[in-house]
C-alpha cells in the first residue's frame, strides 16, 4: 500500500463506528480503500469513536489493529491529518497507539472551524441521556482511577472481561426500547446552544440520516454519520456544505 501526497482538496471527511475487528475483514478492506481513494490528499479525517469493535489497552494484539495503524500512518506522513475522539467500544486507545497511527486524539466534544462554520464533534453517546443506565455505566468507566486499574491488569484479563462487557452490552440493548438508545432532542439543543454552532456531527447511535434543530430562532444542522456493518459510508464537508454517503458493503 502506497500513498501520494497531493494537493489539498478542500474536504474533510467524518467517520465512526467502524467497530473494525479480525472477525469482520470486509469492513476492514473497505476501510483502507476508503483511506487511498477518498481521503487522500485531502484537508483532514476525523475518526469520531469506535473504530474498533473493542479496545483493551494500547497492547491490544487483533491483526487488525496492526494493519489499521500502517494505513493511518501512510495517511498521515502523505499529508492528510487524522484526528481521533473516543466511542463507547475504544476508550481506553491511548497516546501509545495514536502516536504509532499518527493520529491526533480529540476531546469529546469539541467544537472547530469547519470552513467558516462553528461546527461541534461528539461520539453521540452523551446526547442519550434517556438510557440512564448506560450514562452511570459511562460515567464509571471513564473515571481516571478505573482506567489506571484497567490498564495494569494482565492482557488475557482485559480481554475477558471486554468479552464479557459486550456481551452484557448487547442483552441490555435487546431489553431496552430503541428510543431511549438515541438522542434525546432536548439535549441536542442544549449543546448545540452552550457551544453556540451551527453545525453538530456525530456518530454512535448507528441512524445515519440529517437533521434540523431549531435554536433560539436560528436552524442548525445536525449529521450522524453510519455504521460499518452491512453498509459503510461518511460525511464529507467543504465550503458548500456537507454530504451524508452511505453504500452497501
């Protein structure tokens, strides 16, 4: 795999919730084609949460992990940035990895210039305040002192008790009204107004579509961008506007 540094095109790109795993190599080869043939030479990719399926430590051994932080590099030492926002499955990526990937690693949220428009970057999960068990679930895995303790246990461990966490993950889910599992619009609104932006991109609650949020008396645009299971796509943005593309895999 090779990359050519060209000319900038004015584009950014947006993706999440590749959740890329060994087990899954088409999503994973679409990926990388997505990186030669889309994103190269362009003005930046924001990766906002949960490019992997599950990520115990820095150490984390899938081949996949290997061959995803070969293609950022090339991205990255060709000219195109590559910015990183934690989701629910990956938290716990660190300096290590990004560094090996030349990734930049982002807060969450975090509000930039998208060419003239003020324009705010989340993963999604926060704006679910409905599905209160998962927002104290968040809130305990976050804290630093869990992260410290997680990351001192033995690899095979990690890897257990993420096993384990998914599977709880997904009973829960299957258990929950699918409401409560998106954003509350509230919220939205709420953010969309503390950070005063017009534009929200973000991912996590697996419905790609455009929406329009009415905010003291101005409309802002808001984008969720799709998952990579049975289709693949993204948001591309330039000094038009922004595209949501999705195809099947």
């Amino acid at each position: 795999m090779s990359l050519i540094a060209s000319d900038k095109t004015g584009r950014t790109y947006f993706v999440a919730d590749l959740h890329l795993t060994d087990e899954r190599p088409v999503a994973t080869g679409r990926f990388f084609r997505f990186l030669l043939e889309d994103v190269a030479g362009t003005d930046a990719l924001y990766i906002l949460g949960d490019l992997f399926e599950a990520w115990i430590g820095d150490d984390h051994d899938e081949q996949v992990a290997h061959e995803t932080a070969r293609a950022l590099k090339l991205l990255t030492n060709a000219g195109t940035p590559v910015y990183f926002m934690h989701g629910n499955r990956d938290f716990m990526l660190a300096q290590r990895y990004a560094a090996l990937s030349g990734m930049t690693l982002l807060a969450d949220p975090v509000r930039i210039d998208l060419y003239g428009v003020p324009t705010l970057l989340m993963h999604g999960d926060t704006l679910c305040t409905d599905d209160t068990a998962y927002q104290a679930f968040r809130r305990r895995a976050r804290h630093p002192l869990t992260l410290s303790m997680l990351r001192r246990l033995p690899y095979a461990l990690r890897r257990r008790l993420a096993r384990q966490a998914r599977a709880s993950s997904e009973s829960a889910k299957a258990a929950k009204p699918s409401e409560i599992m998106d954003v509350n619009a509230d919220e939205v609104v709420r953010v969309l107004r503390e950070y005063q932006v017009g534009r929200l991109i973000h991912g996590h609650t697996h419905r790609p579509a455009q929406h329009v949020h009415a905010v003291d008396g101005h409309n802002c645009e808001r984008w969720v961008l799709p998952d990579w299971y049975a289709r693949w796509g993204y948001v591309v943005c330039d000094a038009a506007g922004c595209t949501l593309k999705t195809e099947d895999l």
